[in-house]
C-alpha cells in the first residue's frame, strides 16, 4: 500500500534510484561478471544484496521450488552453508518466462543480483533479493533437496521488529540482520530458502486467491475460536505466517479459522505484495476441519433496544439471489432481528455501472424483501443520497450508509429538508436535544469527509424516550504500509483523514450533550480502525463516548481477519447515559473467519435500556 518516504544513506544512492521502478539493479554496474561467488555471499546479512547490481557468474544451487505462473522463475539453494544465520542459503532467480529446471536439478546460474520491490518502492515494502536475466547451466538432477529449516514456536523470537534507523527514515534496510532477536529478521534471513512447518492452526481462512494464513505460536494472543487477535501496535503476532502453492492450478484446500493444516508443509519461502513472507509450498498438508460454526446473538428483551451494524460489502441489485437471502437469513437468524439496524456499503440501484444514479431505492427494498422472506420484521428504511461519485468506494457505485427499523417496535423522527450537501444541527427544544434533519448528514462539507462517505445521523424514539443514532463508514486502510514494511514502524498515513472524521463525528456528540447532558446516543459502523487506535480516541475524547467493543474480554475483541490478524474494524460507541448503565454488547462472528463469506465483516449488536 502505497507511501512515498524516501531512502536515505543506509541506502547508496544508486540503489534508491533504480528502486523507483520496483527494481534495484545497480548503476554503474562491473562489465564483467564476478565469479566464485556463492547465495550467501549475494544474500549478505542485511535485507539489500551488497551485490546489488553486480552480474555474477557460475553461482550453484539445488532447485527447490518452480513458478510457472506470476512471477515465474525458480528458487535455488547452496547445500554448502557458510554457518552466519544472518545470511540465507537461498535466492529466486527471475527467468520471465517459463523455467526450463525441475525441482531437484544442480543447476550453475549467470546473471545480475538486483533487488524486486513487491508493489514498488512507494508500497514501503521490503525488497527480495533475486538473479534476473539468468544463464541456466543444469550440472546434473534428481539430487536430494538442502534440508529444510524448521519454523517453530521455539524458533521465532517474540520481538517482532528492531526499530527502523532515524537517519534512515526509519527504515531497517540498512541494519544488520539479527534473526535470533526478532522475527522480521529471522524470516529475511531465510528468504529464498526451504523451509517447513509441522502442524498449524489456521489463524485467516482461505481466500478467493488460494492462500491462508497458518501461525506457528499456537497460544500466541489465541482466542477461543482458534484466531490471533491483533491488540496493540507494539505486540505484534510474529508466529503468522502466509502460505500458498506451488503446483499452478491444483486445487487449494478451504479452511476456516481454527482448522488444522495437518502434516508437513514445505517449500521456499518467498515474500510478496500482499501477506509479506510466504512459505510457497512445494508440500501441502492437509486440512483437519475444526468446525467452526457461525455465531447467533440472543434476542432483545421486550425492554431493550437492539442497534446493529454491519457492511454488507458493496451490496446492488446486480448481485445473485443467493447473496441477499445470506445476508437477509444472517440478519434474522444470527443477529435475532434488531430493532435498528446501520448498514455500511449499501450501492445504488445500478451497482457499479457508472451511469450517475445514486438512489439506492431499488437495492435496499429488495434486502428489507428478502429480510421478510426469511421471517424477519418488515424494516421501514432512511437514508440520504450521495452526490454521484463523491463518497468513495467502487466507481459508480455510490456507497452509503441506510438505516433500517423495526416499526413495530422503534419510531423514526423525520425532520425533512436532509439532502447530500446540507449538515443537520442540534437544538435544545422543551429541555430535549433534537436535531435539525433527520435523517441528516454530519458536517458534510468538512473536508475530513472528502471523497468518504459522510456520517447518517437520525433520531429514534424507543419507549418513549429517544435515541440518536449516527451511522458511519470512515476512510479505509488503503495507503497504510504493510506489517512488514522496511520502515519500523510502519507508517499509517490512512489515520490522518480517520483522526480528522473522529473529531467531526466526537464534535457533534458534544453538540448533542450540550443540548441534553443525558441524551443516549449511538455511534455505530464501520469506523475502520482499531479500539487502541487514535481514532478511537479522538471519537471518546472527552468522555462523550465509550468503544463498547472494550467492554468484551480482550481476546473477543475483533469484527475482521486480516493476514491472520483477528481485529477490529466495526464497532458501536457510547454515549455515558448508556454507558453508565447495563448494556449488553457482541461481535457476531459470521463471516471474517470463513473461507465462505457473505460479507468480509461481523456485524456488532447492542443491547440496552433507554
């Protein structure tokens, strides 16, 4: 994801130069190729080859591992091992094309050491070391393979990262590898290289693009579902680890959070654009179903009101049957029909198709249909169009946020005159807060909310007494480095526009207390951060709201799964009139950690007595 911090000296200038184009191939380079030269003398023991851009000549190896699809080219290994386990045995050699190697071949490689950039230099990732524009002489096949290097709980050191140099822009480049000390470093020093794990708890289900994610530190921040959950940006969960296939186009095991992958998984281990280091299996184990199964959230008591939220990931029209009865069934069935319900990534009624309709009419009756079919209460709906293709999201489609309620049970308060551009205020009316339109959108012309969808808010009577609601999809995480960046930490420039929208959301809720100190209120959606996060912060700041995610034990803490990490994305905030009192709060996990999803989010239920 992309960044633009630039190198420094850790890094020579010609390097920095070339790695523009994702690259670093040396300028300058010696006309005549240097020979004698073995992998770890390429790999060096730091992250960038001190031969960067250097032809070399007769390098040996034993193939290990052939890509025929991608980035194809093979992955070879010394069997004479120089005894520094800061220098890896093993190196990928870019051929472009299809190898012409198997997997076992003693091969002698001619060509230039140069450094890819998964994502390009703007990405901030790490780099992997490689020979590109080879000469391939095979010495003689079917030879046995290097033994693998075994990656286990006891191997990985628990400190996850050194800190990046200052002087460097807080890249770790130019450090010397300490692969006893911290887990970025062990793995670097083994890229390229054959390498295994035993059996593994599957911490991020399989994905459309037939990869999971395994941990090797079984009691690492685990939850009683079998995920790692990510709780600070100072403890990371170093024993993750990514793991694909070699053999293009074989099937790929499904697996859900909490399954086993079973046996011996081996194979080079490489690093890529999205996941970082990747054991790329030659080996594949196999999966032992754990069954896990979705989560059902109890009902409401006649004297609580339920508020949900949940991002129904881009749902339109367009999309199968199938889709909305999922959706519609998880709503009746696993969320037990709640009386108000904020739905995030709803599209208009053409989908994605860019033609500037930016009613959503036709997409949000079909669900509240489909929600009926399956049992559920006939939902009333509000909600305020976009301005086409100012919000965000996938072009054309226009996402929102709509509210759905349960007339039976909750009112609306219209107050009309809301439209996309218009901000809807609060008032002190009979000793009472009230807002201005409703539904109505927060302080649309901030430019927190430029190019992002703007908050919903409504009001609500419940019982008699009344509620606000504001409904919210904040900035996403694009733009932020990866975990495993060469800058440590890793730079999160996505948080500046979610800081600003937090303090436009908080200013607002301090309006609303102003007018009525114990007025409840209601922030609810896909806030796209952290509960330890400076968004979260900035939203409480003041004591005007409480992340009741909090109150669950830290380990129940997550509405997502991404590479491996259980976190938190969706959440509900609190008002102190709600939260002072009981209040009942739960992330319903139905979707992030299955291989078969309805939506990449869990919806969060609240519960409480007005």
């Amino acid at each position: 994801m992309p960044s633009s911090v630039p190198r420094t000296a850790a890094v020579p200038a010609l390097v920095a130069l070339a790695m523009a184009s994702g690259l670093l191939a040396g300028a300058g380079a010696p006309a005549s190729a240097s020979s004698g030269i073995r992998i770890h003398g390429i790999q060096g023991t730091g992250r960038i080859s001190p031969l960067v851009g250097t032809p070399v000549a007769g390098v040996p190896g034993i193939v290990t591992g052939v890509r025929t699809s991608g980035s194809r080219g093979f992955w070879i290994q010394d069997p004479r091992p120089d005894g520094d386990d800061a220098t890896s045995e093993g190196v990928f050699v870019f051929t472009n094309s299809v190898p012409t190697v198997a997997v076992g071949d003693a091969v002698q490689v001619s060509g230039t050491v140069g450094e890819y950039i998964p994502g390009g230099a703007a990405s901030g990732n790490q780099s992997v070391t490689q020979i590109a524009s080879p000469t391939v002489t095979v010495v003689s096949s079917g030879n046995p393979l290097p033994a693998p290097v075994v990656i286990s709980e006891r191997s990985v050191p628990s400190a996850y990262a050194p800190q990046g140099d200052p002087a460097a822009g807080g890249s770790v480049n130019g450090l010397r590898l300490k692969p006893r000390h911290y887990a970025l470093d062990l793995y670097e020093s083994l890229e390229g290289m054959n390498v295994r794990i035993g059996s593994s708890r599957v911490v991020g289900a399989t994905d459309p693009y037939a990869e999971l994610w395994v941990t090797v530190k079984p009691r690492e921040n685990d939850n009683r579902r079998g995920g790692t959950v990510y709780g600070s940006y100072t403890s990371q969960n170093t024993g993750r680890l990514q793991i694909q296939q070699l053999a293009a186009g074989s099937p790929f095991p499904a697996a859900n959070v909490g399954d086993t992958l079973t046996g011996v998984t081996e194979g080079p281990l490489d690093y890529n654009q999205f996941g970082g280091y990747t054991l790329v299996a030659r080996t594949l184990g196999t999966v032992t179903d754990r069954k896990l199964r979705p989560e059902t959230t109890r009902p409401q008591r006649g004297s609580e009101l339920a508020v949900a939220t949940y991002n129904v990931e881009n749902l339109d029209p367009s999309d199968p049957r199938e889709k909305f009865d999922a959706l519609a069934g998880a709503v009746v069935r696993n969320l037990s029909s709640p009386d108000i319900l904020a739905l995030e990534e709803i599209q208009d009624s053409t989908g994605a198709t860019d033609d500037g309709t930016v009613s959503a009419e036709e997409t949000i009756v079909k669900f509240t249909a489909a929600i009926t079919a399956a049992g559920g209460p006939s939902y009333a709906w509000r909600t305020i169009d976009p301005e086409n293709n100012k919000d965000g999201g996938e072009p054309g489609g226009n996402i929102r946020q709509v509210f759905l309620y349960n007339p039976a049970r909750v009112s609306f308060t219209d107050r009309p005159g809301g439209d996309a551009t218009t901000a809807t205020g609060v008032v002190r009316t009979n000793g009472r807060a009230a807002l201005t339109l409703s539904p109505g959108r927060v302080d649309p012309a901030d430019a927190a909310w430029t190019t992002s969808r703007k908050p919903l808010a409504g009001e609500f009577t419940f019982r008699g007494r009344t509620v606000f609601v504001i409904a919210n999809h904040f900035a996403s995480k694009g733009g932020d480095e990866s975990l495993t960046s060469h800058h440590q930490p890793v730079n999160r420039s996505s948080e500046v526009q979610r800081l600003q929208q937090a303090r436009s959301v908080n200013a607002f809720v301090k309006d609303i207390l102003a007018a009525q100190r114990d007025a409840d209120v209601l922030v609810v959606g896909d806030i796209n951060d952290f509960e330890f996060s400076a968004t979260a912060k900035a939203l409480a700041d003041g004591g005007a709201l409480y992340p009741a995610i909090k109150s669950l034990p830290a380990a129940e803490r997550y509405s997502y799964v991404y590479q491996g990490n259980s976190q938190v994305l969706d959440q509900i905030l609190t008002s102190p009139s709600i939260t002072s009192g009981a209040f009942d709060y739960d992330s319903v996990h139905i979707n992030a950690e299955f291989a078969r999803q309805n939506s990449d989010h869990d919806p969060q239920v609240l519960r409480f007595r007005p």
